[in-house]
C-alpha cells in the first residue's frame, strides 16, 4: 500500500495568506519479484574464464541471488580471481582485474586442482583453432590439442560453456560431449548469463513501483507560488489546474522538499487532502507557527511580503504600468534595490541545513528575480551602461546566478 506523508516544518498566517514549508515523503511497496533457482546444486563452484569476460560475469553475478554456496573465479592461468564466501552478503566483487590473455589452445588453460565441489570452464576464444583455414590443419590442431589437455586433466569432470561458433568448428573433428562431463553452447551475448544462471539463478523483477496522485489546498485556497527541491530519488512534484500539486514517482521511497504560499480569505479554508489514498492532513499551528527551524516570525513575513512584491512586479507588463507603481511605491522600489528586506533577514550561515538552508536558498532567489525587474525594467533610465546580469547574494558579496541544473528545483508563480 502506498503512503504519502506530509512534514511541515513552517506554517506562517495571515488573513489572506498562508505560508507552508516542510517535505512531502512517498513510500511505495517493493515490486514483486520471482528468485529461479540455480539448476546445478553445488556447493562449492570454480569458475575458471578469461579475461575478456570477467568484468561482464561480475556484473551479471551482482544481480543473482545470494546463495549460501560458495564461488571461486580463476583466470586461465590457473590463479584465483575473486572469491564468494559462503556467508556474504551481496554478491559485490572485488577489485582484482583478470589481466591474463586469453590461451591461443585449449591445452595451454591452467585448471586449477580442487578437492571439493564443481568445476567450470568457460571457453570464449579458440585463436589457435580459428586462425587456421584448411580443414585438415584444423583437424589436427582439435585432435592433438584435446589429447594434450585430457593428459593434464580429468576432463570428465568438468562442466564445459562454449560460444557455439567454436563449438561447430570442434564438432566438425570431435565430440566434445564425450570428453566434458556436461557441454552448453550459445553465442557470445549469452554464454555469460547462461553461466551465472546455472550455477546461481536469477531473479525476475516485476514491473517498477508506479505512483501518481494529486494533493489539493481547499475549494476556496489557490497556490500563488510554489517551490520544490528534490531530496530523495526522484519525486516529481509539479502544479496542476485546480490548484492541484500532482505528485509522481518509480521509486519505493521519494522525498521532495517544498515552499508554498496559498491565498485564501481565511486560513480556515485550508483542507490539505492526497487522492490516491485519500488522506486528510491537519494543519495544527503552534504559537510559534514553525516546526523544526531556526526561522522566526519577522523573517517569515518578509518571506510573504517579498513573495508577493515580485508577483505584483510580473504583473506589470508595460511601461506606463511599471512607471504608474513606481511612483506608488518608490520607497519599497529603492529599499529593494539598495537596503533590501530579504539580505537583511536572511544571512548565510555555514550551519544551515534542512528547512533553513531552503528557505535562505529560496530567498536568495526572490531577491535575485526582484533585482533583476527593477534594475533593468525599461521605465528606468540611470543614464548607465546596462548593468551585468543580476546577481544572487553570498558571503562574498554579490555572484552571477548559475545556471540551474536539471530538475534541480521547480519555481513558479501564481499571479493574484
């Protein structure tokens, strides 16, 4: 069963305005999954490849069940490679690379001499035999290179792979199957994975966890302007008509971090409710109206008053509109261009983090896009070079903005 959770940390009111930040948290069940057993039931493996494969069998192997059995890879020289204990916990690798070149014949591979349990070879490469044309050559390299490698080793006991191309050539001259104690063929693509399922299973996973649901504010509560971080996996979390946040998510757990500033004509209006399971959130405010931060009452209201100050600003889309409210409100243009409320009450601080790094981020950002309409508004004339593009505020004074990076937050706005 799905779970949405609501965890805000600041609820600031006025008559017509409310203020909400905190996280939203969606927890989604595992998908189902099918773990198909091995089909050989040894304990002990030794798995003897070379080094063309190895990195691809370490990949594969990481996905395989974690069976309580025991795996060895040796590269064809006959040295240990990686080792799977028993009593692990993942099927992790090392990082030991296999760096010796694959054998030009059969009989130069080095098996290693073991006690107990199964032993693999997994044949990839046959230079000596694939770089011959006449057909009698070849004949006589399978023959001689197979009676060379039976005088070394009890092939009988060894359970063969092998791409198929080569198995047809040997096949042309011998039986393979009456050497080896058992022969799987396939092509190259596959002989790996065939090998990891053998010895180990594999697990079939079902389709991705796949939510969507939508988080409503009340019939008579509209979002003016919104802003998400994402801080978990990937939470999408985007406005949808109606005044609707749509959330969505492939994720068995996804957290985004948000600051939203509803209108309303009362706080009472607010009814916070999620569709998909629909659950009804309560909005219960302390004195404080802050949960968890170190924001307080006055920086809160600057946020609401600065929020709203830039809406009011992009409504102006003309300049005899901008001149009109200039002369309306020339004291709060001047104080946000040159003594602004927002450095004032929010300082950077090195021990910020959570909900107060945010809202000093999110400040930063209004006061960037408030600067950026006032100074290079065309109803404003200094008699100045047009200014460098408008910048954000940190401990070294004024920087250009970044480029933000992908998804890295959502802001827009909402204008009322």
């Amino acid at each position: 069963m799905s779970k949405v959770e609501l965890n805000l940390k600041i609820i600031h009111s006025t008559p017509t305005h409310t203020l909400l930040g905190g996280e939203i948290n969606v927890t989604q069940p595992l998908p189902n999954s099918i773990i198909c057993p091995p089909l050989c039931d040894y304990q002990e493996n030794h798995i003897t490849l070379d080094r063309t494969v190895d990195r691809s069998f370490k990949e594969y192997f990481m996905k395989a069940p974690v069976l309580p059995k025991f795996y060895t890879i040796y590269d064809q020289a006959g040295f240990t490679n990686t080792r799977y204990n028993q009593n692990r916990i993942n099927n992790n690798s090392g990082t030991i690379e296999n760096e010796i070149e694959p054998r030009v014949l059969l009989s130069d591979i080095v098996l290693p001499i073991i006690t107990h349990g199964q032993q693999f070879l997994i044949v990839t490469s046959y230079s000596g035999l694939t770089s011959r044309y006449l057909d009698e050559q070849k004949k006589y390299i399978v023959n001689n290179d197979l009676e060379m490698f039976k005088s070394k080793y009890d092939l009988s006991k060894v359970i063969l792979f092998i791409v198929d191309t080569i198995y047809d050539e040997i096949s042309k001259y011998t039986d393979l199957k009456s050497i080896f104690k058992e022969v799987y063929q396939t092509n190259i693509q596959k002989i790996i994975p065939s090998v990891v399922e053998f010895i180990a299973g594999s697990i079939v996973s079902g389709s991705k966890p796949d939510f969507q649901t939508f988080m409503s504010f009340g019939t008579n509560v509209e979002i003016v302007r919104e802003y998400f971080i994402p801080v978990k996996n990937q939470l999408c979390a985007s406005i949808r008509t109606g005044n609707r946040i749509h959330l969505a998510t492939t994720f068995t757990f996804s957290c985004v971090s948000f600051m939203l500033l509803l209108s309303h004509s009362s706080p009472d209006d607010i009814n916070i409710t999620e569709s998909t399971n629909d659950t009804k959130f309560k909005l219960i405010k302390n004195k404080d109206d802050v949960y968890n931060c170190t924001i307080n009452q006055l920086q809160l209201q600057t946020m609401v008053d600065s929020i709203l100050y830039l809406n009011m600003l992009e409504l102006l889309k003309s300049k005899e509109e901008f001149t009109q409210f200039m002369y309306a409100n020339s004291q709060k243009l001047v104080t946000y261009l040159i003594d602004s409320p927002i450095l004032k009450m929010f300082k950077f601080d090195t021990t910020l983090e959570g909900i107060d790094l945010m809202s000093y981020n999110y400040m930063q950002m209004i006061q960037y896009k408030i600067y950026n309409k006032l100074s290079n508004h065309p109803a404003i004339d200094y008699g100045l070079p047009p200014p460098a593009n408008p910048i954000g505020f940190h401990r070294a004074g004024y920087q250009q903005e970044p480029p933000p990076l992908a998804r890295q937050y959502t802001e827009t706005s909402r204008n009322y």
